[in-house]
C-alpha cells in the first residue's frame, strides 16, 4: 500500500483480525487500510487495496452497519465517492464485535435475557457491579450444595481474583461442589495462583473452543445471575428465583459443561518437580510477573519462561491457568498465603 496518510493506529500496534467475529475478508481488509492510513474516500481505498470500487463499497457498507465505521457524507459531482470513511478504533470495535457474537450466541443457545427486558419472567435487576458483588457475597455464605459458574471471558484482573478466589476457597472447604466453566485463558490472565489452590481443594474446571452465550452463577440450584451484558457488568444482573426458569438456566449450562474438557485430566502423569521448578512455580503462585521471580531467583527472564514452558510440556497443558489446575490437582504446589477459613470474606465477582 502507497501510505500517503497517517491513521490513528500507533507504531508497531497489532491490528485485531475481524474475521474471527464474522466480518468479510473484504471488510477486514478495509477496516485496515482505514486504520492504519487515516479517513479516505472510498475510490483511495479502491486504489490503495487494489480492489474493485464496487468491492470497497460493499465492503465499506457492511462495515458501516456493523458500526465499525463513519462516514461523513459531502455533496459533489462524484457522489458517493466524495464521501470520507472514517475506522473507529480497534478496541471499541472488537467490544462492538463482541457483544454482538454474544447476543447471536444467546438467542441461538436459549441464553437470551430479552425476557426479562420485557417482564415476562419475574426478576430482581442489580443495578450495577458493586450490587452484583455484595449479592454474590451473601448468597455465596448461604451455599452449602452446589455453585454452577459460566465465565464467557478469557482474562481476569488481579482485583476480580482478590475478591473472588476466597469465597471459592471458603465454599469448597465446606463441602460446596463448584463446577467452573470457561473459555481457555488468554494473555494477560492472572488467574494461576488461584487454579492450584481451587484445583488442590477438588474445585472442577471445564474449558470450551465454543463461545458462551452468557455470563452465569447459579447458587445451590436455587438461585441464578445473569449478566445484562456479561461483558460490561455495570449495566447490572438479573437475579432470578423462579423455580422454572432457574432449572432452565441449569440446563443451559449442563449442556456446555457436557461439551467442555477438563485440562487437568487429560492423561496428567506422576511428576516431581526440580528443585528450580518448585522455586518458580512458588513465585507464580503468589502472583509474580515473570521479571520478578527472575530476578528473586537470580535468572534471566527468558531462562524462567523456558522452565515454565518445559513443566507445561511435560504435563500436557497450554497455559499457566491450565498448569496450576494441573499442579494443584496432583497436590504438587500450594500458593503460599492462601486464605483460610479465618480470612475476611470480601464481597466479589466471580
């Protein structure tokens, strides 16, 4: 491509491939062009691309009902060709992306909360997070049977986990059966530490290649919460108790869970660790980065992401949230300063 212009795209910032959420080759290619050389008229992009102007302007539509796009319209003699189009950025439009592969896979798969939008199922709205937070507390002090959980996201934050992993840590050393299911984790997760002590407690794990169509909790068979948008959860939770409706939601997920893999079982052997691995993974399961523990241990960052890789292939797994299932299910690491029965319960989403 003739670069004449300068986009909104930063030096050596990866362009996110639309494909995977349903987007044209044409209009990916587009959505770049635009991106990465500035606002242009649909005949420059024919041009800079290659493409047949009939080819960019379908392209160019599709993006602009997907509003992945804006056009700013200028009467002239050349008509649509005048017009300036204009990529939004990347993370508004993988969050657009995604919300509607969501909303897709919630209609398809029986997730869908328009019921509840209309009234036709009875249900309490938590307005927003921290509602949905101090809800999950209390109802998580009450269960004594069973947790069901459905986790459509790949990546979860250090604050997530804080509040989080102690009341799967409390429910599972009361006799709680929790069934997590999930997407495979992706970069930036820092959910490892809490893999081997959920693990080591008998917490089960399911993961799936497949999307979930919702983000759920359903407390002792009883009780069930639902993500408005499970992808920005200040736009508040239903929180049914409707018998009927709770029992159709268990379905929904024994239907995926039926479908996921449980990373930890598959074909595990025996292992012992080394004496530089059991220092690692220490330091992983307290939650330190990779250049941290390096340096507490005297080696080079690349050195420790070696051993880590060389302890994952030998147990069979793809990432470090596989590997502390893994690690904490054959009782090999326990993290060091893990709550106990004693710890303060911080209300948390999970």
């Amino acid at each position: 491509m003739a670069g004449r212009k300068t986009g909104v795209l930063a030096i050596g910032q990866a362009v996110p491939a639309l494909v995977r959420w349903g987007v044209s080759a044409d209009a990916d290619l587009v959505y770049r062009c635009l991106l990465t050389f500035g606002p242009q008229p649909s005949g420059e992009v024919a041009l800079e691309l290659g493409l047949g102007v009939r080819r960019v302007r379908a392209a160019l539509d599709e993006l602009l009902a997907a509003r992945i796009v804006t056009v700013e319209r200028e009467p002239s003699a050349y008509g649509v060709d005048a017009s300036i189009w204009r990529a939004l950025l990347a993370d508004a439009v993988v969050m657009t992306l995604r919300r509607r592969a969501f909303r897709r896979a919630a209609v398809a798969t029986g997730g869908d909360s328009a019921p509840f939008e209309r009234g036709g199922i009875p249900a309490r709205r938590l307005p927003d997070r921290e509602a949905r937070r101090r809800r999950i507390a209390e109802l998580a002090d009450l269960e004594r049977i069973e947790h069901l959980s459905m986790q459509p996201e790949q990546a979860f934050g250090t604050e997530v986990l804080a509040a989080a992993a102690p009341l799967d840590v409390a429910a599972l050393r009361r006799g709680v059966r929790m069934r997590t299911l999930s997407r495979p984790p992706a970069d930036g997760d820092r959910s490892a530490q809490h893999a081997i002590e959920f693990g080591r407690l008998g917490g089960e794990y399911r993961e799936t290649a497949a999307r979930l169509p919702q983000k759920l909790m359903i407390f002792d068979r009883r009780v069930a919460l639902l993500a408005v948008d499970p992808f920005d959860l200040d736009r508040g939770t239903w929180e049914i108790d409707d018998r009927a409706t709770v029992d159709s939601l268990v379905r929904l997920f024994a239907r995926h869970w039926s479908n996921g893999v449980d990373p930890s079982r598959n074909g595990v052997p025996a292992i012992v660790l080394t004496s530089r691995e059991k220092a690692v993974v220490a330091l992983l399961a307290q939650g330190h980065t990779d250049a941290a523990s390096a340096q507490q241990l005297g080696m080079s960052t690349r050195s420790l992401t070696y051993t880590l890789r060389a302890l994952m292939d030998r147990l069979g797994v793809d990432n470090r949230f596989q590997l502390g299932l893994a690690l904490g299910a054959l009782n090999v690491a326990t993290p060091t300063g893990a709550p106990t029965d004693s710890d303060t319960i911080d209300g948390g989403d999970r």
